[in-house]
C-alpha cells in the first residue's frame, strides 16, 4: 500500500506540476511579480493537498508569530527535501530564492524562476560567486524582499552531520541583516533520494529571529545551534509518535537523539 500511495503521489505530483507549468505560460509573463507568487503559492497548496489525501502526511506549522511582519528579513532554512521549497513560500509575501543556477535551464521551470527575479549561484567559483551573489541579495533586499537561503547549500539527509556553509554569515554580515531560522523534518517523510513518501505529521517550525549585529563567529554558531538542536528535536518526536517513519526509528535506534 505504501508504494501504492507513494506512485500515486509521485505521478500525480509532476503531472499536476507540469499541467500548471503549461496552463500558466501564456500570462505568467505578463503577471506582476507579487501576483506571479501567488500563482506558484496555488502550485505548492496543490501539492500539499496531494500528499495529505494521497499519502496521509499531515503538516503542522509552528512558530508562525516568529515571522516578521513589518520588515524584510533573510530565512535560513533546513533543507531536506523537495517539501520546503514550495511551503515555505505559503508564508511570504515577496520572497526572492538563492539556488543553484544549473536550475535555471530546465525549461519553462528556469523561465519562471527568472521572471520571479530569483538570484542564481554559479558553484565552483569561490569569491566571484560570493560577491554576484551578495551583490543581488543587497539590491532584493533594500527593496524589502524576503531572501530564503539554504545554509548547508544543498539538501542534505535527514540525521546528516550539518555542514553550514560560509554564504549566510557573510550575507548576514555584509546586510546587516536579521535572520529567521526554520527548522523542519520534512526529511523523515520524504526522504533524499528516495521514491517512498511516508504518512505521519511533517513540521516546519518557525525560530526567534537573529538581529544584526552578532560577530560573524557568534551568528554562525547561534544559528547552527538553534536550526540543529529544534530539527533533532522534532526528528526524536516523530520517532516517538504513533506512526514513526522507518529513518526516524533508524536515527533513534542510533542514538543520533541523545
């Protein structure tokens, strides 16, 4: 039954991502950028509909009173599945991605990506990289849009040793920015590389913002330690709930909790 559901929802999902992509391309052009999110908005409330009646997963969302309301900020976010890169989006107004450019040429998906005005990171390049990118997130950001930022630079399983990159801590050095956490265990349920989705309940959590103005030694260990410490919080609690996923109970059998 579980690979039932689980190609079930596959199929269903690319399908319905595709038909979107297709219907949307004679006017999304054409669409203010605002209006443009919510068209992709719909996309990701589509999708989650899908996995709910589908799968079974169920999603909860905490901390939503963390998120700035009167200002720009930058969201750092853990990032273990394709989950997160739609439903996070279901919570902001204006957002600008930083991802890898390689995305940016699979076709109509990098067409609207680049109508959407997202900054694309060329890999390999070191500091050249750095400063195109710091100089895009500068000019979205004193325009009052919010900047989602994955620290680890890729998705990474869930239970893997963190490995933050530098690129947050200079943007948040460099902007003077104020940073919103997200810890998340969408990993568990969707695992990396994986055809399987599992029922359960996947929670994107929502932590204190980081003002300015930490030394770039401290933001790094801050924010590393908040993101880590709330994802292997939530990971132990889906290991204890009444429908634990198989890596859940793999991780505390491990003892990756203690």
């Amino acid at each position: 039954m579980l690979f039932l559901r689980s190609l079930l929802f596959n199929i269903a999902f690319y399908l319905v991502t595709a038909i979107q992509l297709v219907f949307w391309t004679p006017v999304f052009f054409f669409m203010p950028r605002r209006m443009g999110w919510k068209v992709v908005r719909l996309w990701g409330k589509i999708n989650l509909w899908l996995q709910y009646h589908i799968v079974g997963t169920r999603f909860e969302f905490r901390g939503v009173h963390n998120i700035p309301r009167t200002r720009h900020f930058i969201v750092a976010a853990k990032h273990q599945s394709s989950w997160e890169t739609y439903t996070i989006l279901l919570f902001l107004k204006d957002p600008s991605y930083i991802l890898k450019r390689e995305l940016m040429f699979i076709p109509l998906f990098g067409w609207f990506m680049a109508k959407m005005n997202v900054i694309p990171v060329r890999r390999g390049r070191g500091g050249v990289a750095l400063a195109a990118m710091t100089n895009s997130a500068r000019q979205q950001y004193e325009g009052g849009r919010e900047i989602i930022i994955y620290p680890e630079g890729t998705r990474k399983a869930s239970g893997a040793e963190p490995a933050y990159k530098y690129g947050i801590t200079h943007l948040y050095s460099e902007l003077d920015a104020t940073i919103l956490p997200v810890a998340l265990n969408s990993g568990l349920f969707w695992p990396r590389q994986s055809f399987l989705r599992y029922p359960g309940t996947i929670v994107m959590e929502f932590l204190p913002v980081i003002e300015a103005g930490l030394s770039r030694d401290a933001f790094a260990s801050e924010l590393e330690t908040s993101i880590e410490t709330a994802t292997r919080n939530l990971n132990r609690e889906a290991a204890s709930g009444s429908l634990p996923p198989p890596l859940a109970r793999q991780l505390d059998a491990a003892g990756r909790f203690a």
